[in-house]
C-alpha cells in the first residue's frame, strides 16, 4: 500500500500564521469589553449585558469615589449631585490607559467649570491658622 503524498508547504497551516489571527482576535475581544464596561458601548458576543451594566456601574462608582479623595472640597459642595455629575461626566470622558485618578479628578473640575455646575469653594479652605 502506498503512502500518502506528503502536502506541500502551501497546503500547510501555518502556525504563525494562525497564531498572530488568534492573537487579533483576542486583541478585538478585549477591546470590545473594555469598551463596554467603560465607554458604554454594546456588550460583545457572550457575555451578559446586565453584568457588564451592573460591572460598569461599579467602576463608575470607584472613579467616583477616586475623584472625591483627589478634590474633597468639592465632593462636599456638591452633596448628593457629585455622584449624579460624575456619572454624566464619566460617562462622556471613559478613562483612558495611564491616566491618573488625580487628573481625571482636574478634567471633572474642568467639565463642572464648562458646564456651569461648578459650586463655590468653601470659604474656610481660605481661612489661615
């Protein structure tokens, strides 16, 4: 009985080939995610979009909490509207890779100052001791 002819090289799958297209995919799948837990974009193929609302959510809160320890005079003259106006503002400017909570607590200064929402500092940080 005869063996069968070895396949050419072109008949080959080519692992680098099909490693660098797994790679991409993986790439495009995490973007994916990422971009709907923190951008608000749709849930990818698999996962449960309540989750990554509820997910989504939570990291909003946590930006929110980092914010307020970066600038706490104004967690405390916006009262209950800082979570409310963060959330707006969290939700048009997604947080970027490298960038700290410290400057994303100045760019939400920046957006309140923009928008008008901006409150008055209290007048006791001026006040020396």
């Amino acid at each position: 009985m005869a063996a069968d002819p070895e396949p050419s090289a072109a008949d080959r799958p080519d692992p680098e080939r099909s490693l660098a297209g797994a790679r991409d995919r993986l790439a495009a799948g995490q973007r994916a995610l990422l971009a709907a837990l923190v951008a608000g974009a749709t849930a990818p193929d698999g996962f449960d979009p309540e989750r990554l609302r509820v997910q989504a959510r939570s990291l909003t809160l946590k930006r929110t909490r980092v914010a307020a320890a970066h600038h706490p005079w104004l967690a405390e003259a916006l009262g209950p509207d800082h979570a409310v106006l963060f959330a707006r503002y969290a939700h048009a400017h997604p947080l970027t890779a490298g960038r700290s909570g410290h400057a994303d607590a100045e760019s939400f200064e920046a957006y309140l100052r923009d928008t008008g929402a901006m409150p008055k500092r209290p007048r006791r940080l001026f006040r020396r001791r």
